[in-house]
C-alpha cells in the first residue's frame, strides 16, 4: 500500500511540478518558490498517508 501510494506520488509528481511553474508564472510567483512549497505540501500529505497506512 505505502509502495503504491509513493509509485504514485513520484508519477504525478512531474505534472504537478509542470503545473505549479505555470501557475507560478501566472501568479507572478517565482516558479522555484512554488515548486519547492508543493513539494513540502507533497511530502506532508506522504507522511500523513504513510501515517493512516500505518495505523
């Protein structure tokens, strides 16, 4: 289930990743600054869902 769930994460990671740099440069927002806090949010809700899985 974990293995799946971070599968998951790593693909859709890119296109989240292509996403938030448009956004960013529609926002005015430096693309690097977006990426870098999607991929804290990213990682929050990795290790809350491990964190379910575990449970």
């Amino acid at each position: 289930m974990h293995s799946t769930l971070m599968s998951l994460l790593y693909v859709l990671r890119r296109p989240l990743l292509l996403g938030l740099q448009s956004l960013g440069k529609k926002s005015g927002i430096h693309p690097s600054v977006s990426a870098v806090f999607a991929i804290s949010r990213l990682q929050q809700l990795a290790e809350l869902a491990a964190a379910i899985v575990r449970m």
